[in-house]
C-alpha cells in the first residue's frame, strides 16, 4: 500500500482500462499542469514525482518559480538538508542520490502529516 491506501481510484486521469492496455497508456501519458502552490508534503511528494516522470532532461523552472522550492522554503522547518538535497537535485551534483534522498524525506513527512 502507499500512504496506508491498498487501492486508488479515480477519474481524473484516466477511464477504467483493461489491465493490458496500462503499458501503453503510461508510455503515452503526458500531463502539464500549470504550477500552482504546493500546500503538503504530499503534494510536494506529487510534484517530485511529476517532475521527474516529465522534465527528463527537460527545462525546469527557476528556483525562484520552482513551487517544491517554495514550499521547502514555506514549511519553516529546519529542514537543512532537504533544501540540501533539493540544490544538489538541480544542480546536478549526485542529481539521482539527492532526489531519491529527498523523495524518502517527504515520504516520510507526508506519512507524519496524514
């Protein structure tokens, strides 16, 4: 299960499919959704996530319009290493190691949230 759901649902991103047509709706799935201010760490985590999934070597926006920037810098926690993490991620320094080390710390701080 992933956040204590066994099953997810919903409409918004795709109608109900039949289990071998997941592959191709995947390869083929795109969303880009204009950035709006990211209020959770589960939505932070989502964002990590979407941006990974679609900026593949892909223009990311300026830190300063990054909204996972303004969110790591809203929380108001000392969260040192994240923003760490976060600087090493854009920049290129361990990129993968930095954003794998931040997915699990926001995993874990939306765990806390729910």
């Amino acid at each position: 299960s992933v956040f204590g759901a066994a099953y997810g649902q919903g409409y918004a991103l795709a109608r109900p499919m039949p289990a071998e047509a997941i592959s191709d709706w995947v390869a083929s799935f795109s969303l880009s959704p204009a950035p709006r201010p990211i209020r959770t760490f589960l939505g932070a985590l989502a964002y990590l996530w979407w941006t990974k999934r679609s900026l593949q070597g892909g223009v990311q926006p300026a830190v300063m319009d990054c909204p996972l920037a303004q969110f790591l810098e809203a929380t108001g926690l000392p969260a040192t290493e994240a923003r760490a993490w976060y600087a090493h991620m854009r920049d290129g320094e361990d990129a993968a190691d930095s954003r794998d080390r931040l997915q699990e710390w926001l995993h874990h701080e939306a765990l806390d949230e729910a």
